[in-house]
C-alpha cells in the first residue's frame, strides 16, 4: 500500500503521506501491520540475522520493510521522532544513473547536508532523527529494503523506558495536532485532562472529547459527566 494511507501500520516508524510529493510504497514485513508471510524468505534471513531490528519493530519502535520509490517522486524534508534507532537501506533496485556523476543527486537521499546515493546490494546507514529528504527524479523505481534497529549506543537495560518515552510524546503530539489549542497558559489542569494526563476524579474520564466549555466571557470547563474541572 501508499505510505501513509489507511491504518494498515501505526506506531513509532509511521510516516504522514503529507511529505510525500508522488508514488511511495510499501511492504511492511515486520512490526504495526507487518506480513511477513509475503516474503517468507526474506523475512526468515531477517529473523536470523537481524534479531535488533526485529526486536525495535515488534516493540513498537520502527519497521522493517520494502520501500518502493515511484518515478519522479519526492520525499519532502522531514525528521524521525527519536535517535534510539539508525535505519539502513539495502539497495534492491537502484535507477542506473543514481551513481552516475553526471546526473548527480536525481536519485539519492539528503542526510543533514550530505547527499547519499544507493548501490545495489549495499547497505547505507543513518540517523533518520536528522533532517533528510529523498528524491527519485528518473523515470524507473527505487527500490530499497528498509531495516530499522537499536541505536549501539543506547544500552539494553534503557530501551523500554526510552522506547515508552517516544510513544507517549508522539501520542501527546497527535492530541496536540487535532485538537484546538485552549485559549491560554492558564488552563494546565484542562490540557492535561485533553491529553488524557488525568482523569475525571468522578467518571474517570479523560480526553478532548470530555471536555465542555460552560462559559465563554470568563473561560471555565467542565468534564462531560458534569464535574468542574478544577
């Protein structure tokens, strides 16, 4: 399916289709909506060889999956939500002139502010929480198989507890994303109650969706079941 299209896979590695500018696909093998099944050789190399990728994707933290890059298409600037992971990319099928000097860059990924080109068979490897963006501006396919996996230098004993972190900040930006602001920096208990941080001490409810503005002139809310919120 697109990336980013419907809810076939969630989670910390999820990208918002909004970035992207053309045809973006993939094949999720492992984590939030993985089939493993379509490519079961594939996916029992990995499973061997790559047990800190499968690890991070069945935690929760990323993927591993076939992506495929459409003709003239772009991948706009955006950055990953966490440095607990580095992601590589094992060239499948690489347009010919992406490692052609004279056509430099028409198919190739930006990292901070170095360009990188991938290679048939051979891996590249970075930190996808820097800035980076991706373009295939030939008329063939990119192809690549994505593996995301623990950062070395985050110790076994810290990944949980790093790994909770992100998805409960990630989770308070979507909150934060499709809801409307409240109306001042006064209203900490209400936010908290918004981004489901507190319940109702009454209903035990929480969320933008229990809150009701009772006065407009001199703001005041109130949970759904009709208990103030103080």
């Amino acid at each position: 399916p697109a990336v980013g299209s419907g809810d076939h896979r969630g989670g910390a590695g999820q990208h918002d289709h909004k970035v992207v500018d053309g045809q973006w696909k993939e094949v999720v093998l492992f984590g939030s909506g993985a089939r493993p099944d379509l490519a079961p050789f594939t996916s029992n190399l990995i499973r061997r060889y790559a047990p800190e990728a499968t690890s991070l994707a069945n935690q929760g933290g990323g993927e591993v999956i076939f992506s495929v890059l459409g003709p003239n298409t772009r991948i706009r600037t955006h950055c990953g939500s966490t440095n607990l992971r580095l992601t590589a990319h094992l060239g499948l099928s690489i347009p010919s002139c992406a490692t052609d000097r004279t056509e430099k860059n028409q198919c190739a990924i930006r990292v901070a502010d170095k360009w990188h080109s991938w290679e048939e068979g051979k891996i590249l490897v970075f930190d996808d929480s820097f800035e980076h963006e991706v373009r295939n501006l030939t008329s063939q396919h990119r192809a690549v198989l994505l593996l995301r996996f623990w950062h070395p230098r985050l110790k076994s004993s810290a990944r949980a507890t790093a790994l909770d972190n992100v998805v409960d900040a990630k989770k308070i930006d979507t909150l934060r994303r499709y809801n409307p602001p409240l109306p001042s920096d006064c209203f900490k208990n209400v936010e908290e109650r918004g981004l489901e941080q507190s319940k109702c001490s009454v209903c035990w409810n929480s969320g933008y969706s229990s809150l009701r503005l009772i006065c407009i002139d001199d703001p005041a809310f109130m949970c759904s079941c009709g208990h103030p919120i103080m």
